[in-house]
C-alpha cells in the first residue's frame, strides 16, 4: 500500500531541516546574484561599452556569445568535479574565476580584451550556475524541491531587474560603464564569506578519482568551430550559409563532436554521461532546454539594445523597460515552485510555461519600430512566465532520474544544452538582426538618395550619425527584431513538443534514488545502505 510506504519514509533521514537549508542556501544564492547581476548589468550598458569601444554589431553579439560558450563548456567540466570533489571549494573558485573575470573587462581598452575577460567570467558562471542546482540536489528531496528551486527562481528575477536598471544608472553617472563590471567585486566578497559560514557539506573521499580531459577537451572545440560558424555566416565581409567555409566548419565541428561521443562512451568517467543524457527524460529535457535557449538567451539578448537604438531610450530607462519580463519570470518560477512542492505534480507546469513561451514569442514577432511600449511589455511578461515554469522544473524532472551520486552531471548536462542553445541562438540571431538591418537601412539611404561608404546598420554608435542617417538606423533595427523573435518562436514549438513528451513520474520524497532505477548505476557489492533508501516516490 502507498500508505505503507509513507509510513516508512515519510522523511529521508538524510535530509536537513528548513531552516538548516535554508542556511545553507544563503551563500549559494548570495553567490549566483552576484554572477546574475554582474550579467544583466552588463546587458544594458553593452550598446554603450561596444560604441565606445568603437565595436560593430558581431562584436556585439560575440560579446555575449563568448560569455555563453564558456559557460557551456565549463559546466559540464564542473559538474563533474562536483561529483568527485569538494562542492563548497568548488563553487568558492568559482566565484573567484568570475571575479577575475569581471576585473579584467572593467580595464578593457579594446575589444579583443573584452572578449577575454568575457570567456574568464563565462568559465566562473558555468561554475555557479552548475554547483549551485547540483548542491540543492545533494540536500532536498525532489518533492520538497519545488520551492527551493523558486526561491533560486527569485533570486534570478530580482537579479535580472535589478541588473539592467542599476547598469542604467552606473552608465549614466560621472562613473561610467567600466563600474558595471567593478561592481560585483564587493558582492563577490560577501557571497564567499556566507558560503564559508553558511554552507557545511560533508567530504566524501574517492578513490581512483580520473578526469576526461580528452573528452572535455574534444567538446570544447567542437561546440567552439561550430559557434564560429554561426557568429559569421551570412555577414557581409565573411561568407554565406551555403559555401565551402562553411562545410568546413561544419564538418569540422561535426566530426569533433562524434569524437567526443566515442571518447566518453569508452571513458572511465565520462564529462557527459551518455547513460544518463540517452534517457528518456533527461534527452526530452535536453531537447527542450536547448529551444527554451534559443529563445531566452538568444532573443531576450536583444530588448536592451531595440530599447536603446530603435526606441532611443537611455540604458536606466531601457532596464525599467525590462522588468515586465522579470516580473512574469519571479511569478512563473516561484508560484510554480510552491505548488509542485504542495502536490507533487510538475509536468502541467512545464507545458503550460512552453505554451506561454511559444505565445508570447509569437506576438513580439509583430514587433517594429513603432509598437506601443504597453503591448511589448504584456508580449515580454509572457515570456518570463513561460521561462519562469520552465527553465528550473526542467532540472527537477532530471533530477528526480538520478542518483544524488550523478546529480552534478545531470543538472550540469542540463545547463550546458541549455547554454549552448543560448549561444547558438545569440550568434545565428545575431547575424539575422545583423543582416537585416544592413538590408533596411540601405533601403532607407536610397530613398533619400544617400550613398554610405559603408553600412550604417553595423554601427552601434548611433549618437555619432547625422540626424537624418541616424533616424533611418534606429528604424531599421526597430523593425528587423521582430524577425528575430519569431525564429524563437519556432524553436518555443519545439520546447512544447518535447516537454509534453516528457514522462509524468511521481516526484520522489527520498534525496537518494533505488540503484537498480539509476542509469548510471553499477552492481556493486553491498555498502550498508538501509533497504529502504530506494525512496519510492510516496503517493
């Protein structure tokens, strides 16, 4: 009987109290707002930075991009040490490489240095973002998952409308934008105090502990050739999507990746388990986590910059524009949070939150340079609900597969599909604005009879051109961001279909899982574990 079975486990002694959780999640989530913040600062003052840094719409993008690959290459890298290691060491490196990081782009003279410094910050975020998922795992049943994941939700949201609305101010003071890289510094110091007083993890000793630096490395520089090739196809200057460099890089990357594939399938400890991702849930979550993506990352990259070139809005102002966004993903992560805590159900949530984001995605398709700003933020706030269901309850759905011993490689496969869906989505997005812009603009000169010496629409320095010139780009990055948001449509489509794929299976109240229901598992000889550790999900 299920009674029966509550009546076993009704709590897994392994688990800690709330408040115990709650003190440990302190650090971890102090740790991830400063990261988060740092980001989303950034997202605001960018098209101030690039202009000054005499930067072109590529470099734009790849200022983003560069972040977002690191991140995607890193995390698994992580992850995996989060299952060998020590998690609480882990994440504090973590978040001294994105220090650094931030450090180095706060000095930048020139492009090239910021996009060093982009990679650095990318590596420390791939570190938080896979550490702190994997430590909530380690110490929460999935069941009581729900509202802890929320309460991560929320430190997100506030984050992301804090951050562009504070870049805003520190670009429009005497201060300048290089303080929105400097400011994390003194967050940063604090967040590692409260891990140090907060976070108290037992140390598990292994033995014969290996890294696949082979497949890491393999990894790496395929989704890296492949990353290249997006961030330049179809631009003037560099070459088309159908052309010799490009099956060049695609091969290339293709290849690489296949190595990767039969390296890890013969590795002592794969990077990326194929067991794990080559199951069910977890290859249905994949899926959808690379369309959610494409859209979040790929699309929503942009609305500061269409707020500030197309709307001619200033970067403060650009940030208070955002926060419908926020506000529908604070709603969406944390009330769905707190109820799958209160009854145990997921999958209605996930899908209602690709709905949303195939909807909303969809009506900012209709986007120009002219739209009421009251529409675009109904169109953005349901975007973040449908991020805000999605993005953590996917992780959650994994979770509740896995053993707590693969917890840090499943929920950092996650993130890194997720990452890498992102980075293909702000490159390939990237180079349509780009190219559309270019397109329109040139239509507009030559309706006034203006013959440039060169595109305007690859000039983010908009302040610089004559009224009339300047008038014309403004429209035409106004009008070309609404093709933008309905390929992140399409890709929406996709996260629906393969969330309501996923199997609905009970969320578990044990943190561990039955090894004979783990992927990963191996027949081992008997280690003393309690029989009942299996932690069938009561129902």
């Amino acid at each position: 009987m299920s009674s029966s079975v509550q009546a076993v486990t009704p709590r897994d002694p392994a688990a800690m109290t709330h408040r115990e959780v709650l003190e440990a999640l302190t650090g971890l989530l102090a740790a991830l707002f400063t990261a988060l913040l740092s980001t989303t600062i950034v997202a605001t003052a960018l098209p101030t930075i690039i202009g000054d840094l005499e930067g072109s719409q590529t470099a734009y993008a790849w200022v983003i991009t560069t972040a977002l690959l690191a991140n995607a290459a890193s995390t698994p890298i992580w992850g995996k040490f989060a299952d060998l290691f020590n998690k609480k060491l882990l994440v504090q490196s973590a978040i001294v490489v994105f220090v650094a990081g931030s450090v180095i782009a706060g000095f930048a003279h020139n492009v090239p240095v910021l996009l060093v410094a982009r990679v650095v910050q990318g590596v420390g975020m791939g570190g938080l973002t896979a550490l702190t998922v994997a430590i909530i795992g380690s110490i929460v049943a999935p069941r009581e998952r729900g509202r802890y994941s929320g309460y991560m939700g929320a430190v997100m949201a506030v984050s992301m409308s804090g951050g562009p609305i504070l870049g805003g101010v520190i670009v429009d003071s005497p201060l300048g934008w290089r303080w929105t890289f400097f400011i994390c510094v003194p967050l940063a110091v604090i967040a590692l105090v409260l891990l140090q007083r907060t976070l108290r993890l037992p140390t598990e000793r292994k033995q014969g502990v290996s890294i696949d630096w082979l497949g890491a490395t393999l990894l790496t520089a395929g989704v890296s050739v492949l990353l290249i090739w997006v961030s330049f196809a179809g631009k003037a200057g560099y070459y088309g999507w159908f052309s010799r460099e490009t099956a060049l890089y695609v091969g290339a990357g293709v290849l690489l990746l296949l190595a990767t594939l039969w390296v890890e399938s013969r590795a002592k400890s794969p990077i990326i388990p194929l067991p794990i991702i080559t199951e069910r849930t977890t290859g249905l979550a994949i899926i959808a986590s690379i369309a959610v993506g494409v859209g979040m990352f790929g699309a929503t990259t942009f609305l500061g910059q269409y707020f500030q070139t197309a709307r001619g809005y200033s970067p403060t102002m650009a940030g208070i524009l955002t926060i419908p966004m926020v506000a529908g993903m604070l709603i969406g992560s944390v009330g769905s949070g707190q109820l799958i805590t209160r009854f145990g159900k997921w999958k209605a949530f996930v899908v209602t939150g690709g709905a949303l984001l195939v909807v909303g995605f969809a009506l900012l398709s209709s986007l120009d340079h002219a739209t009421n700003l009251w529409l675009v933020g109904v169109f953005i706030a349901i975007v973040g609900l449908g991020v805000g269901m999605m993005m953590q309850n996917l992780v959650l759905a994994v979770q509740n597969t896995v053993s707590v011993h693969n917890i840090g490689s499943a929920s950092s496969s996650i993130a890194f599909f997720r990452t890498f869906g992102g980075a293909i989505g702000v490159s390939v997005l990237g180079s349509i604005l780009a190219t559309r812009v270019s397109d329109l603009s040139a239509a507009g000169f030559a309706e006034i009879g203006v013959q440039p010496s060169s595109s305007g629409g690859s000039n983010l320095n908009i302040g610089a051109l004559p009224g009339p010139i300047a008038t014309i780009v403004r429209a035409a990055y106004g009008d070309a961001t609404g093709r933008i948001f309905l390929i992140a449509a399409v890709a929406a489509v996709v996260a629906l279909v393969a969330t309501s794929l996923l199997p609905n299976r009970p969320l578990r109240r044990t943190i561990d899982i039955d090894p004979a229901l783990d992927p990963m598992s191996v027949p081992e000889p008997a280690t003393g574990a309690p029989p009942v550790a299996a932690g069938q999900p009561g129902r």
